[in-house]
C-alpha cells in the first residue's frame, strides 16, 4: 500500500547539514499466522515500513554520472604512488596502494569501445527487494587499461564469455542507484533497450 505524501520519509542537505521530513518508522498491526491443518495459533507477522538513509559521500559523483549517462572511475594522480596512473572501476574515493584521494575520470567512451564479459553467472532467484527482472544475468565486465572488474547485469540477449558489451544509463527516471546502470551486447538497438534506458 503507497505512504500518503506526508508520510513519506525525505531528506534534504540545507547549511551543511541533513534535514528530515515525513515518518521514517511506521508500525502496522500484527496479523495471526494460524496452522490450517490444526487451527491452531502458530504466529504474527510483526510488519513495520522502514526507510533507511544512505549517504554516498565521496561516491555521489559516481552514481550523479550514472544518471546522467556518464561512465566515472577514478585514477591515482599521485606522483609517490608506485601504481600512480592505476585506474580503477567500480570506482574508488582513495587510491588502495597509496590511500591518497583518487582523481574521478569519465572512462564511458573507453567501455563503449573495450568493455567485455570476464564471466558471468544467471541466477533465478534473488534475495529481497531485488528489483531486477528474473532471471538475471550477471556479468563481471573489464575495461582495456583498467586494472579492476565491474560487476553489473545485462539487460538485453544472453552472455558469452569475451563478448564486447556496451553501458545503457536509466537516464529518463533514474533511481540514483547501480541498477541504473546495465549492459547490452555491442550492436544492440535503441529499439531494444529496456524502458527509461538509453546509451
């Protein structure tokens, strides 16, 4: 059942700090769970409606990108790290080697041009308030030059072990989250993309 508007748990930054709007904890009655066979008392659902804040900090400019239909990494710019250069995706607020604050860098063309699958795994099943349509297709995908895997999904056809993929951004509503961002194979159609989504 939809929250009425005012309940609806909002959260804005104003002067530098967090401000709280609407009900973040909402109780409804138990409901008994009877045993059909006996007709006997063998529980309640004890429901409650929770919203929870995640800040993202650091990666806020990861997942802003996403929605706009931008691809972002991140590189170590420091000239003492022995891995200075060393790009990293999915992205890093600080170089691992160094621990230094790492640089963002748009890598969305170089994974239109060099993404492909490392391997994948298609589960049937998922876990709760999974949003995703089943089954789904897993896939951990690499990048020419970038020395990590991006575990993502693809949305379109079936995956192949070295198949070149290309990012598809849910640019038209996005959720703001890494379900924004899918995979297709490379010459996948417009036409073909799932809804709100775009390259």
């Amino acid at each position: 059942m939809a929250k009425p508007e005012e309940d609806i748990g909002r959260v804005v930054i104003k002067d530098g700090r967090y401000k709280i709007s609407g009900k973040f904890h909402i109780s409804e009655a138990n409901q008994p769970i009877f045993n059909e066979d006996t007709g006997k008392l063998a529980g309640v659902t004890n429901p409650r409606d929770m919203t929870y804040i995640h800040t993202y900090g650091g990666e806020a400019i990861f997942f802003e990108s996403v929605a706009k239909g931008k691809l972002m990494a991140s590189r170590c710019d420091n000239d003492k790290c022995a891995f200075k250069g060393t790009i990293h995706e999915p992205f890093r607020i600080y170089c691992p080697d160094c621990l230094r604050k790492a640089t963002p860098i748009d890598i969305t063309e170089k994974a239109r041009k060099t993404a492909k699958i490392h391997s994948y795994i298609i589960t049937a099943r998922s876990g709760a308030f999974n949003s995703l349509k089943l089954p789904i297709k897993f896939i951990n995908i690499e990048f020419e030059g970038v020395s990590t895997i991006l575990m993502g999904y693809l949305s379109v056809g079936e995956p192949e072990m070295e198949m070149r993929v290309v990012p598809i951004f849910n640019t038209k509503n996005p959720t703001y989250t890494i379900v924004d961002l899918s995979w297709v194979p490379e010459g996948t159609k417009e036409s073909e993309l799932p809804e709100g989504f775009t390259f």
